[in-house]
C-alpha cells in the first residue's frame, strides 16, 4: 500500500502572488504616550489576505472582528498589550474617534533603506514639533500623532493619510520624535 501524500499548505505568496511581505516591527508598547494609553480606543490587528493583496484587519482584544467605527468593539490599551503578548497578533493599534483630540498622519514610503527620510517627509515633520512621531510597521513609514480636528473627511492623497475619526493606525511604539511633554 502506498503512503498518501501530502502537499504542503500554499504559502500566503502563492495565495496572493507578489513578494513575501515585509515582516511587522515589534512593538514596543511602553513607549506609547500615556495620554493615548489612558483612552479605551485600543484593538490588534494581523496582516490577512483580501483582493490580492495584505491588509491590516482589526479585531478587538478578545479576538473578535472589531469597527473602526464602532467604540463598542474597541478595549483598553493593557488588554490590547496583554492580547499582543499572546503572539497571536501583530501589532496593536489605536482607533481615532470624532470624541477624542487627536487626528493622524500617515506618512508612507518616507524611509530608505540606509534610515534617511524623505525631504517631504521631513517637511510635514517640521511642521508638527510636538507631535508623537514613530515608525510604522513596515519600517518604511512614519505615523504622527497630534492635537488636531479635520474640518471634514479625512484625506488620503499620495502617499499621505490624515485621519481623525473612523480609522485606526497600527502603533509601534518605535519612537521617531518624543511629543513634547
């Protein structure tokens, strides 16, 4: 009698096609201003295949799907940090709302690979002094964190996304630029 075989399991490059995706930074949790921490918008997220690409999902710490939109599905910062410790995730991320102050700017593709960042990049940075600023996930972006309202939708032309409410941003905690205190 022959030994059935066995075909190992698609990697998710064969799923999706493409290069393998860059890997997460690791989050450094205690580096997240405490003024964020103390609000209860925090959730996790994993990197899913969806339309032939990899998107960030985001669920609640429990491991149910959560809503950018929707306070009730999002949890404290030490439930999201005690899920992230499982491994189970990637990363954490913290939910904007039109109740909290803050609004997020997604800077895109602005690091190289030998550290240096982009002059539009660095012009927007300027901007901000006493913005949290870290580093994305991806390592080659940068997420800035500031006191700010939108005077409508968020935007998201090329290459930047600028967001105070209904969207969430993965945090990294690998800090860039401290806030001012």
């Amino acid at each position: 009698m022959t030994e059935p075989q066995h075909n190992p399991a698609p990697s998710i490059d064969e799923l999706i096609g493409g290069p393998p995706a860059p890997a997460a930074l690791r989050c450094i949790p205690e580096n997240i201003p405490a003024e964020l921490q103390a609000l209860p918008q925090w959730v996790v997220w994993k990197l899913i295949p969806r339309d032939g690409k990899l998107a960030k999902i985001l669920f609640q710490p429990c491991g149910i799907t959560a809503k950018s939109n929707d306070p009730r599905t999002w949890g404290t910062f030490s439930d999201a940090c005690q899920a992230y410790a499982t491994g189970r995730w990637a990363g954490i991320g913290f939910v904007f709302s039109a109740d909290d102050p803050y609004c997020g700017i997604d800077l895109d593709d602005c690091i190289s690979a030998d550290g240096s960042i982009a002059e539009w990049a660095q012009d927007i940075l300027d901007r901000f002094p006493g913005a949290y600023a870290e580093v994305s996930p991806s390592g080659a972006g940068i997420k800035l964190i500031c006191k700010a309202a939108l005077p409508g939708k968020g935007k998201h032309p090329e290459g930047i996304g600028i967001f105070d409410r209904g969207r969430f941003f993965a945090l990294t905690g690998d800090i860039l630029r401290r806030a001012a205190e």
